[in-house]
C-alpha cells in the first residue's frame, strides 16, 4: 500500500538553530516528490518538485533532497516566520493524485 | 485574483442537510482536485478531474459525496444528507498539464462544521 510518513510530528527551534524534517514513502512508480507549506487557516503553499534520486532544490532557507525512499527538507538558521507545518506529498501511478504525509509542525522561536 | 478561490470559506449545517462547495481554479488549468483534510493530518484526495471529465473518483467517501465540473472550469463538491464526520477542510487544487508531475495549487480550503 502507497504510505508517507513525516517526521517528526512537531520540532521546536531557536531562532538560527539548523535541522531537518524527513518524508519517507513506499509508494510504486514515483513520479514526483511535492513539499508544501501551510500556514493555519490556509491552502498548503508549493515550496519545491523533485524527481529522481539525488535531486537537490533550494530557495533562501530550505533545501530539499531526495534518495529512493525518503526526502529531506534542510532548514538553515531558520526565522520565526517559517514556523508553519511543513507537508510532503508524492505523486504516483497513471493520474495525478497525490498521497500526503500528516506533515510537521515548525516552531521557531525568536 | 490569481489563484484558486474557493466558497464559502466557513459552512455550518445541520445533520442531515445538503451542502454544496465551490472551487474556481486558476484560469487554463486543465486539471481540478479535491481533497478532504481532518485536523492535524494531511490532506486526503477526494476526486479529480481532467476538464469536465471525471478521471478518478476513487477517494469519495460515499455515495452521499458527488463532484461536477461541467464546464472544465469551476467545479462544484455537492454532500448529501451531511454527518458529522463529514466536518473537516475541504480543499480544492489545480494544475496546468495533464502529463502528471507538475505542483498542485492550493485554495484556502471550505472549513465545514456539522451540527
């Protein structure tokens, strides 16, 4: 059965202290690995696509990374305002239908 | 606006009563989704579309969940005879292609309470 799994559930950090969320998933004939932002009260944002093992994607803070069975999103010296949960999807099989992980709650605090 | 919009924002109904949810995706995305999410989780597919063809289904939860895009362009989630475990987000999305691996563009989500 197609499963993802986020951990962990929430993460606290001091504002600049570095870390890393992972998305692990078992799912056949991958053909995307989605990480979404999404703020309470709001539609997850798109942050990133990746496709094949070994991709690397990053925009100021976030970087992501992806291996055959799991991903990676790295959070250097994060601010207050990226506390937001933190979502992983993949993509798989003929349509476009997405499988989503519980995602991870982000604090940073200041 | 640019996105993808979505009505009412907040629903509240009584058990029993029809609903009816509306999603105006970006304009030219041939592909619409809708999703279903619990507090806490993720969220869960509901059904797609491809224009106003109805592609898979295959997340609806019952027969009283019924989807309609007649037009391939707004798109419409109709419960019947809501619960209450039918209280939950409901989100649609959309994308440009059909080809698959191209990001899903969220709205904000119908939040839906049942009495």
């Amino acid at each position: 059965e197609d499963q993802v799994t986020q951990s962990p559930e929430a993460l606290r950090l001091q504002e600049g202290e570095s870390s890393s969320l992972n998305c692990s998933y078992t799912v056949s004939g991958l053909r995307g690995l989605f990480w979404y932002r999404q703020d309470p009260g709001k539609g997850p944002e798109f942050l990133f696509t990746l496709y094949s093992a070994g991709e690397e994607k990053e925009k100021e803070r976030l970087k992501a990374t992806l291996t055959k069975k799991e991903s990676f999103l790295h959070i250097t010296a994060p601010k207050p305002e990226d506390s937001a949960t933190y979502l992983c999807a993949v993509q798989a099989g003929d349509f476009n239908k997405f499988y989503f992980g519980s995602g991870t709650k982000l604090n940073v605090k200041p | 606006g640019a996105g993808v919009s979505q009505s009412p924002r907040y629903k509240v109904a009584k058990r029993g009563q029809d609903v009816a949810l509306r999603c105006d995706p970006i304009s030219g995305h041939v592909s619409l989704f809708w999703y279903q999410q619990a507090l806490g989780q993720g969220p869960e597919f509901l059904t797609y579309f491809q224009n106003e063809a109805q592609l898979d289904k295959s997340g609806l939860p019952s027969d009283r969940f019924f989807a309609e895009r007649p037009e391939g362009s707004v798109s419409t989630l109709k419960i019947q005879r809501t619960q209450q475990e039918d209280s939950a987000v409901y989100l649609c999305a959309s994308s440009f292609g059909t080809g698959g691996n191209q990001p899903q563009h969220f709205g904000d989500g119908t939040r839906l309470s049942i009495l």
